[in-house]
C-alpha cells in the first residue's frame, strides 16, 4: 500500500488522505491522536492517554472513554478510506503502525540525520543545505499547535529546541559557503525573540559582520551582553567575545567566508544600473483597517520571501471568487514584507475584469512599470519583446516586490515576469493562471470566504467589539447571511458603522428577505452583484444556463448528475459546463471524488441567489419549473434504485415521477456502487428537495422520496431527519387529498417510533395508517403487510406474544398476495423470534433458517444480515453458544460492508453474550466496548442499557468490581423505556450478582444467562 495518509504535527495537527484533508474536530480524539503520533510504532499505555486528555483530574469512566476516542479515530480514518491496521489495541494501551502513513516528525529527524551527515563533508555541502532547507521547511508554526498536557508538553519544548539548533546549524553551514545575506533574513528574528541564544548571535554578528555592516554587529553584541548579564548575571562566552574581537580587529578570522555572497565557483549576474536620479519605487496602496484572519494563506506567501539566490523567479497566484478579499490579502502581505524589498515595491492593477475598462495590454503594463523604476520615456522601447528584455535588465540583481492585481490571463503579464534574481511577484486573478505553473515555480492560494471566526472578528473591527457583544446572535447571523464573503461583510459592516442608530438585528431582518438581499449588499450598482454580474458575463451560453438552473435548486452540494438534469444533457456535457463554472469562480469543489462518489461541488449561498435573480430574468416560468422536476424526478428514480440494491425488489409502491434524466446503466452503476454512501453523500439533497416537492406538489410527491431514503435513517441513525421529512411529506400528501401518501408516511412515522423505542405512539401511528388503506380500491397489500408486522412489533414489546404472532401470521399472508420479496423475510424473522419467546425453540429455527433463504432469495443483504442475528438469538436460547458467535461474526461482517452502524454495533452486542458465556470475559468485555461505543455514536439507549448488561455479566463472571453499578444503571434506562420484561429481567440477574458478592462466589456464567432469558 502506498503512503496515501500524512500526518503534519509541526504546526496544528493537520491529517491528510490522497491530499484532502481528513477532519478530527473533537479535542479528546486530537489528544490521543497526538500522543500515539509521537511514538509511532509503540505501544502507548492507557494510562497516559488519561493523563494526556484530562491533565491529572480524569473521571471514573476515563478509560472507557479514551476507548470510544480510539473507536472513533478507527472510524474516521476507516471513513476517508485509509488503513484499517492504523491504529492497534496492544496490552496496555494501543500503538499506531507508521508502516503505510508519512508522519512529518519522522521525516524531520531523517532528514535532520543526512543533512548532519552531508555537512560533516565538504564536498557535500551543497546536498546538506537542500537537506536543512527541507527540514525547516516541514515547520508550519508552534509544534502541535493548541494540543497540550502529559508528553505533549514536552515534545513540544523538545521541538521548539531543536527548531533552534537546526536552525543554527544551517547558519553556520551558509556562513561556511560564504551565504552570509541569508544568515541575516534566518537570523534576525529568531535573536530577537531568543536574545540569550548565544551561539545563533554569534553567527548573525559574522553575517553582518562579512556583509560589511560593523556596526549593525558591534550594536548584537552589546544587546547580547546586556540581555546576558540583566537576565543571568553572567558575561559573553568565548564564541561570542571571540566574534566581538573579530569584528572590533576588522578581521575574518580563521577559517571565516569571503565576503562575496556566492560561493567560489559561481558568478552573480550584473546588475543594470538605474538612470540618474531615479527613485526607489514605493506604490503599495495602504492595507485596508479590518483586515482579520488568513494566517494559512499569509504564512503560504511569507515562504517567498527573498533568500537564496536560486535562480528561479518566487511567483504566488491568489486566485477567487469577485469580494472574496484577493487584493486586500496581496495588499496586507506586501505591507507586512515591504521591509525586505529595499529596492522598491510596484503595485500595478492591470484592470482584468471592469464594468467599463478593457484590460490593460501588457505594453502598458510595462511602459507604467518601466516609468515607475525610473526609465525615462526616451529610453524605453516601442517593441513588446525589446521592452520586456529591458524590464528584466533593470530588475536584475535587485529585490523588488511586484504586485499585479485583477490579472485577465497569464498573457496579461507574462511579460512583466523577471529574469534571474530575488524579486517576487505577486498576482491576483478570479483565474487560476494555470498556464504559469508550467514554466515558473508559482505557489496557487486559492482564496475562500471567511472562516466564522475570521468573519466575526472582521465584523467587530469596523463596528466595534462592543457592538457585536450586545447581539452575538444577530451578528453570527449577519455574518452567515453575508455567506462570509469579506466584500459583502465589509458593506454591511459600513452600513451599521455609518448608522449607530441601527441594531444588528435591523440589518439582519433585511438581509434574512432573499429577494432583496443582493439589493442591500450592492449600493450605488456596484458591490456584491457587480463583481459577480463581470464574471457571469464571460461565462459561454450553456455554461451559464446550467449556472442560472443550479440556483434554482435548495441544494447547498451537488455532482454531475444533478447538472445533467436540470440541463437535460449527458453527464460528461454536464461535467464539462461544471468545470467552466469552477474555473470562473462560481462554483467551487466541496469533496474530491473517492472510490464509487464523484466529485461533489459548492454554490456559495449569494452566487445562488444571484444565479436564482438572472434565472428569472432570462429563463421562462415553464423552463425553470421543468429543470427542478427533472431534478426531482432523476433523484427519486436513483434513490429507488439504491433502495432496490439495499433492501431487494418489490419493498415499495412504484413511484410516479413525472420527469427524469435517464442516466446510462454505466452511470448508474458507478454512482451507486456503494448505496448507503451514495445516499450519504445525497443526504442534504433529498430533505432540500423534500421540502421543495412538499411546497410545490408539481415537482412530484415528497413522499416517495422519503420512503426510499429509510435505509440512509436507519443504518446512520439520522432520527431527527426522517421525523422531519416524513412529517413534511404526510402534510404534504394530506393537503393534495393523497391517502396512499398519507398512509406509507405514517407507516414510516410508526417505523421510527419502533426505532426510538416508543411503542405506544408507534401503535397509534400505525392504526391512523391503517385507516388510510381501509376502503382503497387499489391493491395495497403490501403496505397493508407492512403495517400488520409493525403492529405485531409493538404487541411484542408489550409482552401481547399471541396477539403479536396472529399480527405477524397475517402480514404473512399480505405479503403472499403482493410482489414484496424483501420484506417477507423480515416477517418471518420476527413470527421466529416470537415463537423462541413462547418457548417454541425448534419452531423459532426453522423460521429463522427460512427467513434466510427468503432473504437470499429476494436479494436482501440487510434482511439476510438481520435474519442470521437472530438466528443467533436462536442459539442462545437452545444453548448452542458456539453457533450463535460464528453467526454473530458473520453479520459483523454483513453490517460493516453496508456500512449499517446500528447493525454492527446489535451484533457486536450479541458477539460479546456469546463470548462470556462461555467463560471469556475479558474478550467479552473488549468485544461489548467497542458494542458500546458504536451504540452511543448512533444514540440508541436501548441497546446501550443491553450492552450495559452485557458488560456487567462479564465483569460479575471474573469478579469484577463494576457489575452492581452497570446493572442497576440499565435497571433504570429500561424501566424509564417502560420495556417491563427486561426490568425484569436485569432486576433478578441483579440479585444473584449482590448474592455472590454477599457470599464471596463469583456467579457463574449459565446463572445469569438463565436469569436473563426468562421474560
């Protein structure tokens, strides 16, 4: 396997997978990911994790939860498809194999040894600066930035040293060759934050010192000695005072570099003298007051500052969308570094894209540059070629900083590009200018909108911290209305600053109004609209049709095929027009494409809204209605398709979609390669057009979306949303008169009741959704069948064990007289497991076994999966343990294919029963943990009572201290769920555990598995 993942510590833990970043957000996870990241490859014990995480003051349930941090980083690196062995479980903790990820810590000490190596040799010198130069270069600011506590602490103090004497050693290595200007641009700030670095200010006095500045050295000496003896009573060392007697004798001292910057063997290039007179250029335009935010991007751009000379020629491109803050970033940066160009600073706007202007040609770019150096209007040339050669004459051996803004293209300014020396140019471009990559070594910044934090703290700089802390809710909401973009926050931000009178919450209540808002961040014609109007202009006809018909959609994210379909194209055509759309800046890429997902794509929310304002300029009311039904219609037949995958043939009514894309088979077989992650990855995209279709029945009916997208709810556990959608799809269907509707939405309301364990306002919604199939003169059975086995559900849970199997026996009989293979097999399950509870174990198998086989039979990965678990359960009842956990392990297997969460984590549960009783509790305990941990991550609190349960067994059956605790705390979740039978249940397993405590026995294994399985 190649080195897909890289973890960068120095600097904020960064993760990558194949160049995307991999998010870890949750401070804890961070923290254990740190520690075992600082001993790759060994074993990292429990106990210093705790430390690490809670700093000396960790709670009881500590360990079980630096457990779940573990469980979650397996997951998350599993998700972005890295290796599953990264992280192991090793006695006492867990270690993390460096054997297939690149870890920047490793790569320094590596690259730290060789260069030593190389510079320890004098005709090697050369290699050990590349080899210094790559090791500083891994630095991206503090080590481990906002991590700390145990190790980490000392890591980071250990870090922070060896940046010093890398650095150091680098100097001295330059100084050998005779580098002594780039000594000075290393050196400088580092003495200046460590004055009592000795060694690093002896190097930058004989830097100065060889580049003919005595006194700039004299002045380091006596601050040093002056730091020394005010902080630490004591004099300059020998290597110090030794420099100092170097520099007062005018001596180079043994062994000391020439004056000359190159070295002996290379040759500087003349510098063309500047005319007579001619001045030092100083053009940069004052950087603007609220500027906030972009360290990523400044410190990206402070790597181009001038050292050594190389030859090739620092170029950065900050490319963006119109207001995202390109020129105020080039303007605050040139600021900020204008120190190290002593030979001017040109800022030239070259008009690439004006309402009015044409582009500037690149003669007059050159005739202002040329005039701006100091060439007189005789002296320059009337050729292109011949005024560019002059350009980068006067240029020559001098450092400048050139800013070029609002570039068209790269022929723009190709040449205005210097030759050799230490210039840097700088461009800002809504372009890309990819075409300069391939000749120039130039560094892209592609510019985003602001981070909410950047964004809020630009806010209170123009109107005033207090200001923003009288309405913090106001101004988050403000910031996020204005989509972040630092032109529109600016407008709005003036409006309130000019207007003191105004609240945050005035200025919001207008901006929330999304017909007008563009009105209020465009004054005078101009902001936000404008700049957006000069990019949508040069956009060619279909490119920006599909443009205007994706602001039409309520979708935050989409792929290709949603740009087929409201285009009514092929998806390559539409691929094609989406890309033309990011590189204008009007779309921009949300997630890369990975294995069967395609790339997904963002339409920031104020280009949306400008798009939705030129669609109702341009396009006609027929038109745009016609490309969100086909939308709608093309993502309803996809979602039945991965819902036949998932769940087999026949489990739903057809739908009736009134207009689709028909997608090539090839298509459709790569984009639902994986179902469940083809639905993840649509998950905002269905409750967006849910909530359309529900509020325009035209489109078609939102419940039949809903209903196909369950798998996605259940297996993923999102609650919340199916309650929403379904509710917003039953008063949908209810409105438009829609029984059949109505009724498969409250089937589906009842089903998510079941899921939450409420069964009496399951029982409720499911008579309700009966009585909307009572009297249809349409065949319904299939639906009929499925609220019959649901009903039998609720009667189970009640403890009503015949009334839940005539329920069953009859949806057995509806599914008979329909075309529902899928769900048959989930009846029959259910009539099993009932028959087991009645004490019928060897009719319970058999049902099981058949259920299987109907499972296999319909294509139901997910039935079959559900159906071996409980013939599990069947195990476990007829005693027949050792079958029970290969039938656990099998549908672990089943589950973690699906990527079904809440199904792994039944079977991990079961897996772990099976596992104490037969006498293995401490893999029983390690297998119920990680049950545990996947249960709370899909919040279902009935099986984490169950687990709960589980793991006190296993604890009671080695005399664990934990058992009691664990057992009355599931007592009380079950008897809060009103689940009578496992009150019960727990209740008099409870009492054999205090009894064996009491007598000093350790209960036995078959005790509380017999206590447990009577009702």
């Amino acid at each position: 396997m190649t080195e897909r993942l890289r973890f960068s510590l120095l600097g904020p833990l960064e993760i990558e997978v194949d160049g995307r970043p991999v998010r870890v957000s949750n401070g804890r996870q961070r923290a254990v990911l740190a520690m075992l990241l600082i001993s790759p490859d060994r074993v990292v014990s429990v106990d210093a994790l705790t430390e690490t995480v809670w700093q000396g003051t960790p709670p009881a349930t500590a360990r079980n939860q630096i457990a779940i941090c573990v469980t979650s980083l397996r997951k998350t690196f599993r998700a972005a498809g890295a290796d599953d062995g990264l992280i192991e479980t090793c006695h006492p903790g867990y270690i993390l194999s460096s054997r297939n990820c690149r870890i920047d810590l490793k790569e320094l000490g590596e690259l730290i040894g060789r260069a030593r190596l190389a510079a320890a040799h004098d005709d090697r010198s050369q290699e050990a600066t590349g080899l210094f130069e790559q090791a500083l270069g891994l630095w991206r600011g503090q080590a481990l930035d906002g991590l700390g506590g145990g190790r980490i602490d000392d890591t980071v103090t250990e870090l922070n040293e060896l940046w010093l004497d890398v650095n150091e050693e680098y100097a001295a290595l330059q100084l050998r060759l005779g580098w002594h200007r780039p000594v000075i641009a290393r050196l400088t700030p580092l003495v200046r934050e460590h004055p009592l670095r000795e060694q690093a200010r002896a190097h930058l006095m004989q830097a100065h010192h060889l580049a003919g500045r005595r006194a700039e050295a004299l002045q380091l000496y006596r601050l040093g000695r002056e730091a020394l003896v005010e902080e630490l009573g004591v004099e300059p060392g020998p290597a110090l005072r030794e420099i100092h007697r170097q520099v007062l004798q005018e001596e180079d001292g043994p062994g000391a570099a020439p004056r000359s910057e190159a070295p002996a063997t290379a040759t500087a290039p003349a510098a063309v003298a500047l005319p007579a007179g001619a001045s030092v250029p100083a053009q940069l335009p004052l950087p603007a007051a609220a500027f906030t935010g972009r360290e990523p991007e400044l410190a990206t751009l402070d790597k181009l500052l001038p050292g050594q000379d190389d030859g090739v020629l620092a170029v950065a491109v900050v490319s963006g969308v119109s207001g995202v803050g390109k020129s105020a970033l080039a303007v605050h940066w040139a600021n900020r570094a204008a120190r190290h160009f002593p030979d001017g600073q040109l800022f030239i706007d070259v008009h690439g894209y004006r309402e009015d202007d044409q582009p500037l040609s690149p003669m007059t770019v050159l005739d202002q540059a040329l005039r701006a150096l100091g060439v007189s209007s005789a002296q320059i040339p009337a050729g292109l070629p011949e005024r560019s050669a002059l350009y980068r004459s006067v240029l020559s051996g001098r450092r400048l900083l050139i800013v070029l803004d609002d570039v068209r293209s790269s022929t723009q300014i190709r040449p205005l590009l210097p030759g050799r020396g230490q210039c840097v140019v700088l461009v800002t471009s809504r372009d890309q200018l990819d075409e300069l990559a391939g000749d120039y070594a130039a560094v892209h910044i592609p510019l985003k909108v602001l981070t909410p934090d950047e964004a809020d703290r630009m806010l209170a700089a123009v109107i005033g911290a207090d200001r923003v802390a009288t309405d913090p809710v106001s101004a988050a909401r403000l910031v996020e209305l204005c989509g972040r973009l630092p032109l529109a926050l600016r407008i709005a931000a003036g409006r309130l600053a000019t207007r003191p009178h105004w609240t945050l919450h005035q200025l919001t209540s207008r901006l929330e109004d999304r017909f007008s808002r563009l009105d209020v961040l465009s004054p005078n014609d101009g902001g936000v609209r404008a700049g957006f109007q000069l990019s949508y202009r040069e956009l060619p006809p279909e490119a920006a049709q599909l443009y205007r018909r994706l602001g039409l959609l309520p979708v935050t994210t989409f792929t290709g095929w949603m740009g087929a379909a409201v285009l009514d194209v092929g998806v390559h055509r539409a691929e094609d027009l989406i890309e033309q759309l990011v590189d204008a800046q009007l779309l921009e890429v949300s997630t890369p494409g990975t294995g069967t997902l395609q790339s997904r794509f963002r339409i920031q929310e104020l280009l949306r809204l400008f798009a939705w304002e030129r669609a109702h300029v341009e396009d006609g009311e027929q038109d745009r209605e016609a490309a969100v039904a086909r939308a709608f219609g093309t993502l309803l037949t996809l979602a039945d398709e991965a819902h036949r995958r998932l769940y087999g043939k026949g489990t739903l009514m057809p739908y009736r979609a009134g207009h689709a894309v028909a997608l090539p088979g090839t298509t459709v077989a790569r984009l639902l390669g994986d179902p469940i992650e083809w639905f993840e990855s649509e998950r905002t995209t269905v409750l967006g057009l849910t909530g359309h279709a529900a509020q325009n029945p035209a489109l078609g009916h939102a419940w039949e979306l809903i209903a196909r997208t369950v798998p996605l709810f259940e297996t993923r556990n999102y609650l919340d949303d199916w309650e929403q959608a379904a509710r917003v799809s039953l008063g949908a269907a209810r409105a438009a008169g829609d029984g059949l509707g109505a009724a498969v939405m409250l089937r589906s309301l009842g089903t998510l009741a079941i899921t939450r364990r409420r069964y009496g306002d399951a029982e409720e919604l499911l008579s309700q959704a009966m009585e909307q199939l009572d009297g249809r003169s349409t065949d319904t059975s299939g639906e009929r069948a499925l609220v019959l086995r649901n009903l039998a559900l609720c009667a189970r849970f009640k403890g009503d064990l015949d009334g839940a199997a005539r329920l069953c026996r009859s949806a057995l009989d509806h599914f008979e007289h329909s075309d529902d293979l899928a769900e048959r097999p989930h009846a029959l399950g259910l009539l099993a497991q009932i028959e087991l509870e009645r004490g019928d174990t060897e009719a319970g198998i058999a049902l099981t076994r058949e259920a299987i086989r109907s499972s296999e039979a319909a294509g139901s990965v997910r039935g079959r999966a559900q159906n071996i678990y409980r013939l599990a359960e069947a195990y476990l009842r007829a005693g027949e343990v050792r079958s029970a956990e290969d039938s656990c392990r099998e549908v672990v297997s089943l589950t973690r294919v699906q990527g079904d969460r809440l199904g792994e984590a039944y079977a991990l549960r079961a897996l772990g029963e099976t596992q104490w009783r037969q006498d293995r509790p401490y893999e029983a305990e390690a297998t119920l943990k990680e049950a545990l941990a996947v249960a709370e991550e899909v919040a279902d609190r009935f099986l984490q009572a169950r687990t709960e349960v589980d793991l006190a067994c296993a604890e009671a059956t080695r005399r664990g201290a934990g058992a009691v605790g664990r057992l009355r705390r599931a007592r009380e979740v079950f008897r809060g769920m009103d689940a009578g039978s496992w009150e019960r249940r727990v209740g008099r397993a409870l009492e054999k555990v205090v009894a064996g405590e009491r007598e000093g026995v350790v209960v036995e294994a078959t005790v509380l598995a017999r206590e447990l399985a009577a009702r």
